[in-house]
C-alpha cells in the first residue's frame, strides 16, 4: 500500500493541488477556535480530564486540515485517529464520572467502543446512501444510549447529551449529501460536517464541564472544608478576642 497516493473522496477537491479543497480546508478552523473556547472554562486539577479532551479536539483540527490539503491515505489516517482518541477519551470520562465506575473498568468500556463501532458500522452500511458516514454512525447512537442511561440519575447531562447526539446526526447528514448533491453543488457539503462537528465536540466537552464542576461543588470534602472554615469564624468572635486579649496579659507578666 502507498501511503502517499492521492485520495479524491470529496465533491470540492478537482485535482491533487494543496489548495484543490479550500473551504473544507479552511473550515477546521471551527475545530480550533472550539478548542480555543472551551480552554479557559477548564481551570483547577479537577478539570484535567477537561483539558485533554480540548487538547484532542485542537489535534482533530489540525489532522482534518492535513488530510484536506495533503490529500492522501496517511494523511487521512491522521485525520480519523484523533477523532477515535476523543470518541475513547470521552467515553471513559463518562463511565467513570457519571456511571461511577472505577478506572479499570471505565477504560474497559472505552476499549469496547471499537469492537461495538465494527459490529454496528456494518449494519449502518446498509442504509441506503449513508456510504462511508457509516463508520460514523455508531457514535451518535452510543451517545443518545448514554443519555438513557443517565436520564434519572443526572436529567440535565442526559439532555445535554441528546442535544450532542442530535448536533451531530445534523453533521453526519451534511457528509453524507457532499457525493449526492456535488453536481447541484460544486462547493460539495462537507465544510458543514466540520462546522457542526466543531460544535459539537465543544458542547460535549460543555457537558462534561457541567457536570463535573457541579460534583465538585457538592463533594463531601469541600463542605467539610466550608464547615472548618465556619468553625474557624465562629472563634473569631467576641469570646476569641477576650482569648487573644488574655494571652497577652500573660506573656506579659511573663516578661516581667
């Protein structure tokens, strides 16, 4: 297999030049600025998991520009590995953190998401005119199966992840029309799937943020430090002051 061979798989590339898919090149900029966005939202060490995943979507930017300028197989295999590291990154986050789950079996789960992806994608192949965004498909169905999941335990990130699932199904429809309307639209439709796709990993980075930093809030630990904080006030009053009034007192006739 060469590597380097050119690959033509969208509707606005003409011929194997750099520039042959601007606007589809240029569109990863969305991934990018996602990233660049959801960045700040992401302070303190409980949002590590967070950050990594920005750091992922910033790389899916930077490998779809690749594989839409350098046209080729190795290139594309840049362009689908970070996307397949999110996919895997997100779903441990979710099973840790919102299925309570331990980290072993959180990255079990995540490593089934590739067997489950080469069970399914094929059944989706049988759609009708879905072609290649049949790879694709597996993901928003896990998603909204997530979002069954969670819907009791944690209603307001089953919602966000239903609103996930449905951003990106919007997307999949985009790359899946770039081929069937190219002759009405020479432009082609993918430069959409990059657009929603950028929103969406950002939202469900959103999700996750949410939800993290409301455990945060509610954790044990920061109401026990908010109660030693309060206890600490509460010596600070009129009786601490007469303490601190007589212990001076005292070392002073110490001193005499």
């Amino acid at each position: 297999m060469n590597w380097l061979s050119p690959v033509d798989a969208y509707c606005e590339r003409t011929g194997p030049d750099y520039w042959s898919e601007p606007v589809n090149a240029v569109t990863n900029l969305a991934f990018l600025i996602a990233a660049l966005v959801i960045w700040p939202r992401l302070r303190g060490p409980e949002m590590a998991m967070g950050r990594a995943l920005a750091a992922v979507l910033f790389v899916i930017g930077i490998g779809s520009w690749l594989f839409h300028t350098h046209a080729n197989r190795l290139t594309g295999l840049l362009d689908v590995l970070p996307i397949l590291a999110f996919v895997l990154l997100y779903v441990f986050a979710a099973t840790r953190d919102w299925l309570g789950a331990g980290p072993r079996l959180a990255a079990l789960v995540a490593a089934g998401v590739i067997p489950y992806a080469a069970a399914t994608a094929p059944l989706f192949a049988m759609i009708p005119g879905l072609g290649s965004s049949a790879s694709y498909a597996p993901v928003p169905l896990l998603i909204l199966i997530y979002a069954l999941l969670l819907r009791k335990r944690l209603p307001g990130t089953a919602r966000g992840l239903a609103i996930g699932a449905g951003i990106l199904i919007a997307s999949l429809i985009f790359r899946t029309l770039d081929q069937p309307l190219c002759g009405a639209l020479p432009l082609g439709t993918h430069f959409m799937w990059h657009i929603l796709n950028a929103v969406m990993l950002g939202w469900m980075i959103e999700v996750w943020r949410r939800e993290r930093a409301s455990a945060v809030q509610q954790s044990p630990g920061r109401s026990e430090r908010a109660h030693d904080g309060a206890g600490v006030e509460e010596h600070s009053g009129p009786d601490g002051e007469q303490d601190i009034a007589r212990r001076g007192m005292e070392n002073d006739r110490q001193g005499e």
